[in-house]
C-alpha cells in the first residue's frame, strides 16, 4: 500500500496572473518611454464555437497587459489566396509584431501553407517550421504557446529538471514532439532525459511509471490513473477534452488526461484542469509579442 | 549467464553501394530522357585534414553516381562577409542543385550564420532550421545525412520499429536530436518509443538496457558495453572517433561508442565501425541532392 503524501497543487491562474502584471509593467515602461506598444493581430476564419472563445480570450488579455489588439474575421467560405493575401498584408505592416491564425481552418485551406506563409519573425504562436527548427537546435526562437506555458510552470515552481526522467504521452506538433525537444536542451528546465510515449506504445504503463516528471497531452479524458504514478512524481496534465455537463451554464466541462482524485495525493506536483496549463498558454502568446517587439 | 546468439551484422558499406547502384541507375536514365543532372556543389574552408578527406569522399561519390560535383575553396582567412558571397551565388545558380559548406569553420564565421543563409531548398546537409522543423512536424524536408542513413539501414533490413523502444544515446543537433525526432514519427521506420538519453541522465545503464533499438551517438570510444545491452536488441553505433594506431598507414583507426567485441554476441543486429552508419552518410546526401533536382 502507497501512503498518501502532501502534494501541491500548480497553480496555473495565479502563475498566469503573475506574468500578466509583469507583462503590464512592462509595457507601461515602454509606453513611458515612448517605445512602441506591442500589437497582436489574430485571424479567425468562420463561427467555430471555441474557436471564438479562445480569440476573444486572447483580445481580452492583450487588452488586460495593455497590448493593442486587431481581430480579422473572415468568412467560412474565404478562398485561401485570400487568407494568404492577408496573412501578407500582416507580414509588410510595421504596425504588427506578431500575429496569429486560429487553427483549425475550414477543410479547403491548406493550415500549412497558411503557416509557412507567416514570416517567422511575427510567428508568435510558433508554429512555422523556422521556429520550431531553431528551437530544436536550442536557438532563441518563438516557442509555441502549451510547451512555454509548460516550462514556465516548471521554472516559477523552482521543480528541478536536469538528469529527471521526463516521459511525455503524446506526440502532437504542437505539444508533445516540442515539449519533449524543449525537456532534452542543455537548459533549465531542461537537461532531462525525455521519452516520448503514444498510441504505439507498449507496455505505456511501465513507462510512464518511470517519469519523474510526467506531461500527459494525449487528449483521452482520465486515461493517467494512479497505478501509472511514480510516487513522487510531478504530473503535468495537457488535456482540455470537453465533456458534457449538466451543471454548467455552458453544458459541458474541460476533463484532463489525468484522473486528478486518484492521482493528486501519489504526486510532489500536479496541475488541475482546468486551472493548470490552460491559463498558461495565452501569457505564453503575450510574452511572445512583447519579444517580438522587443527583437526590432 | 546470458547465451551467445546469432547476431547479424549491418553491413553499411553493402547497402551504400547498393543505393548508390540505384541512383547511378536513376541519373542514367535521366541523362538518357534529356534531363538536368543533379549538381552538388561543396565548400571547404582551410585544409583540416579530417574535413579535406570528408569532401574528396564526397566529390568522388559523386562522380561515381553520375552527378556533376564542385569544390570552392576558401582559405583558412576568408572573412564570413565572402563565405554569405558565395553562398548567396549558390543560392541563385541555377545549374547548383544542392551545395553543402563543410563544417566545422573557423572560429571567426558563425556556422549558424552561414547555415541559415543557404536557400532551405538546397540545403542538402538538412542542416537549415526550416528542414529540421519541417522534418520534426512530419513534413518532406532534407533530413540531415547521418540520422536518414541510420533509417535507411533499419528499412533495408526490414527490422520492424513500430511500437519498439529505442534508446537514443546523445543530443547532438546533427545525430541525437534528429534521428530521435524521426524514430517517433507515424511512419516506417519510426513509430518507435523514443528515450533520448545524454551526460546528464540519471541511471544511464538500466535506461539503456530497456531499449530494443539502441543508437549510439555519444562520442565516446567503446562506453556502451555489454551490461547494457538487452539480449536481442538492435545496436547502431554512430561514433567514430578517431584514435592513435600504430597499425595503420595513416596512424589511427575508427573507433565506435559501442565495444563491439562484447556488444555484438547479445544483439540481434548491430553496426560494425567501421562499414556501419559511416558509408551511408555520403549516400544520403547523394540521395538529397537527386531529391532536390526532383523537386524543381
């Protein structure tokens, strides 16, 4: 039998609410200073309903730090020459340091191409190929949003890194394969050794009870129970499946991949959901911007 | 007491010079349909012995295939301003396919400098950051020659990958790091657990011991011994370091980061050094450059 011990919850709202008045005071320097104020454009194509909530999530909080902010709205039924003519326009405006596209697009338009039309330098979401190239290779680069919200949990809770065993569950370009590039750097965090594990895996349990640190980004709702917990361990909890729900206005609530109840008291860390890396991943966009702004 | 098992050896030297039977093949019949012969071009700056041999390696694999091939030289004094020159010229010579610059470089050029300036589309060295990124999303790209000669000999002799456990041994940016990021891809080879272990990791031993696939890119001579190694696994071993022999005319010999002799009575495959990953390095870029004037 496994004694329950203390473990502490990661709070992701407050951490995330930390960096956004630090952020703010930041840009309140420049705007003393006569500097310019950061600008984040985003693109949304179509109605999708969290696609909404998320970009109006990040209108909002570049508003909260100060940023300015443009919205692009676009109709389902936009051509991609259109997209890409935008995307363009956006590449050429000094107004802009960086912009994003909420993914995902309508099936006709190729996201790729969409991505690799951004230039590299306003790619604040950190998905085009020269970002994630750089970052592999441990160069100063936009990380994407989840992965740096992720380090950045890591490093404000002081949770040591270096020669831990890391196991990643997942292998998703925009988690799981640039989580586990970012845990492998001669860094902090970093200087773990990772493993990626997936679908494929056999024997997932046995592995995943080897991590010391465990980043669950599959997107199977409670698929991480106890038995699969080193004891000990710091969880890292990725999953933001929607699941319904009579009891919220919404109708429906955000389950991780861990079943928090069973696993929380076996850890020395865990993030909740929600409340854990979600909150993180828009300050993770800020902080982007304001770099990009900063890179000029 | 483990038994000795029948292990077979990857015989790299062969596999090269089948592949490059099978590019010759392809370059005949594009000389014969009145298409562009592939054109590698290759920089060499000063006269490092190790960097001079690498080149005349490659320019005569290159002749031996058919291809046309051109060696720029610079000497040890060329300013990094001269070294951009000519890579910009490359860039725009429509008869240079491909072109690598043979590193390392003098201290005054910044490699990375130089590596980004060469247009992603001739970067037969995969050493871009638009290649590396492309290849970890899963995109076509320029793999970079060690990792693509590594999969090609797991494909040539059908070792099965999916869902196997491979251990990779160091970081590097030119071996650990890519060849990891492939071996988790969704495709054959790959689909593989990937661990990337390094100087850093903690029980290195039992870590290593868990691996079906084992690859060794660490750089030092002989480390990987047999109590690491679990019976059956497959071992690649990509080092090769040079170390003092009286034996030979030129005063060394190649030494691997396995210790063959102990290693190779417990695996189920295994690389010799050399005539392992060595000859199949040249025959990936061979195989790059014929990518890239398909790709046109």
């Amino acid at each position: 039998m496994i004694e329950a011990q203390s473990f502490q919850i990661i709070d992701g709202k407050h951490i995330a609410d930390v960096i956004k008045s630090e952020i703010a005071a930041e840009v309140a320097l420049r705007r003393k200073s006569g500097k310019k104020i950061p600008h984040l454009a985003a693109i949304l194509v179509g109605h999708d309903g969290g696609s909404e909530t998320y970009v109006a999530h990040k209108v909002k909080s570049c508003e909260q730090v100060g940023f300015k902010s443009t919205l692009i709205r676009f109709e389902e039924e936009v051509t991609e020459e259109e997209l890409l003519g935008k995307v363009a326009a956006l590449n050429q405006d000094p107004d802009i340091d960086g912009f994003i596209v909420q993914l995902p697009l309508p099936a006709h338009i190729s996201e790729q191409k969409i991505i690799e039309a951004i230039d590299y330098r306003k790619d604040v979401d950190g998905f085009h190929p020269v970002n994630v190239g750089r970052s592999s290779i441990g160069l100063p680069a936009f990380v994407s949003a989840t992965p740096a919200g992720i380090l950045e949990l890591l490093r404000r809770y002081n949770i040591q890194t270096s020669g831990k065993h890391c196991v990643v569950i997942g292998r998703s370009n925009i988690v799981g394969k640039p989580v586990a590039s970012l845990m492998m750097q001669k860094s902090y965090p970093g200087d773990a050794t990772v493993t990626v594990c997936h679908s494929r895996t056999h024997n997932l349990s046995e592995i995943i009870r080897q991590g010391d640190i465990v980043i669950a980004a599959l997107g199977r709702p409670g698929f991480v129970k106890a038995d699969m917990i080193k004891p000990g361990a710091v969880v890292i909890d990725v999953g933001t499946t929607r699941v319904p729900c009579s009891e919220t206005k919404s109708g429906y609530r955000l389950k991780g991949d861990v079943a928090f109840d069973e696993v929380a008291p076996k850890c020395s860390y865990i993030t909740p959901v929600p409340g854990g890396v979600g909150p993180m991943t828009i300050v993770s966009l800020l902080k982007n911007t304001l770099l990009a702004v900063q890179n000029k």
